[in-house]
C-alpha cells in the first residue's frame, strides 16, 4: 500500500467534506422550524406583572455524580458543583430577559422576605404552593422560579480544554391564581467538539467555532429556551 505525499491535505479535504455536510443537515433543521420549550398547560391569556424569583442551588450540596429533582416538574438532572455566583447571574438573566420582552418584573428581595414568613408558618407547603402564595401576597400574575443543578467552567483556554464547560437548571412559569404550570425550559449542556455531533454545528458556529465558559454556554441555551417563553398582554405590560 502506497502512503499519500499529502496527509496533511487530505485531512483538510476530509474535514472540509463533513463540515459541508453538517452545514446542510443544519439547513434542513432550519427548515423544519426550531424546537422550543413546552407549555404544559397552554400560554396565559393576560399576564403582565411577573415575580421572578432568585434561582435556587440544588446542585452544589450534593455529592459528585448524584442526581437532582426538579421541585415543579420532576425532571431529573446530574448533579455539580455550581460556580459562585451562577444562581444570582441566571436570576438577573431572566429578569432582563423577560424584561425586555415587556413583562414588569417585581422585586425578588421583597419575595423572599415574604417566602421566609410562608416557610416559618404553621402549614406545610409544596414549592408550588409556595410560589402561589408569595405571587398573590406581592401582586404578580404569575411567578417565576429557576433552579441550578450544575455550573462548572472549562478548564483550559477558548482553543483547547482538558474538561468543557457544562451546565443544568430549568425554570418555570406558574399562574399565581391556581398554580398552573404554563411554560417550562430546561437545559442540561455540556459543551462537546464538533466532531462529537456534526448536528451541532449552527450552535459551535453561533459559539465563534471555540470553547466557552459556564456563563457563555449558560447564556446561550437560555436565549434558545426564553424564545417560546409566553408574550406579556397587552393590558398592564410594561411601558
């Protein structure tokens, strides 16, 4: 068997070759339509005001390699070590997030003052009921809460790394009347090669073709998720 004087250009042709190929079956993706979040119990039909809730750690407690429910919707997620801060970034991500698309979001400080007085009363109540009770006793139409599961930077550079960046949380929209769960996004990423998944490549691409960090990674799969989030009504939305 004879060798190629040109290893090194048939690298180049082979890689090409897939890349042009991860390029079309992206496009046909595209054509199909992007795949959002569901809404278990269909959009609300006049929300305005929302309670965005600070983003609760369910991760950072647990041993390495243990497992986390979600407290609304009972998917459950690896649990990591999370990243100082990482809570108090999602938590301000939403809020602008949601913000900007009209929705008045009230203070979280307020809420959990008012949680902490749910919690130290005499009945025992589920998250959901606590989410309920803290929306009505602050005005919302509806709550949101966010949990963390996981949130561990890369270890290396934007060229090359010895461990990817990888994250999980989800959030969730509850109606403050009757605690109906009305919209859920859930993400559990971890960063991987495009050689892994040549269907990935519209996010490596959307990424600079390079490794990111925890709060990039985190920022970019939370746009992906906000976009079926419910639009606010028209009555009482932010001016």
């Amino acid at each position: 068997m004879v060798k190629s004087r040109f290893p090194h250009a048939e690298k180049c042709a082979l890689f090409a070759a897939l890349l042009c190929a991860a390029l079309f079956l992206a496009l046909i993706q595209g054509c199909g339509g992007t795949q959002t979040a569901a809404r278990p119990s269909g959009p609300p039909s006049a929300f305005a005001t929302l309670l965005v809730m600070p983003v609760t750690d369910l991760g950072g407690a647990r041993p390495a390699g243990d497992h986390a429910r979600s407290p609304i919707s009972g998917q459950m997620f690896q649990a990591g070590s999370v990243a100082k801060d990482a809570a108090a970034f999602l938590h301000a991500q939403l809020a602008e997030r949601l913000g900007a698309a009209g929705y008045r979001i009230l203070g979280a400080e307020q809420a959990e003052g008012v949680r902490a007085q749910l919690l130290g009363g005499e009945k025992t109540l589920s998250e959901r009921e606590l989410l309920v009770a803290a929306g009505k006793a602050m005005g919302a139409d509806a709550v949101v809460a966010g949990y963390v599961y996981r949130f561990q930077d890369r270890v290396g550079n934007a060229l090359s790394v010895d461990t990817a960046a990888s994250v999980a949380f989800d959030f969730h929209l509850v109606d403050a009347k009757d605690g109906r769960l009305l919209y859920s996004g859930a993400v559990d990423e971890t960063q991987a090669p495009l050689s892994d998944n040549l269907l990935e490549v519209g996010r490596f691409m959307k990424r600079g073709a390079k490794w990111v960090n925890a709060w990039d990674l985190a920022q970019s799969m939370l746009e992906e998720k906000i976009a079926g989030f419910p639009r606010p009504s028209a009555a009482g939305a932010k001016e």
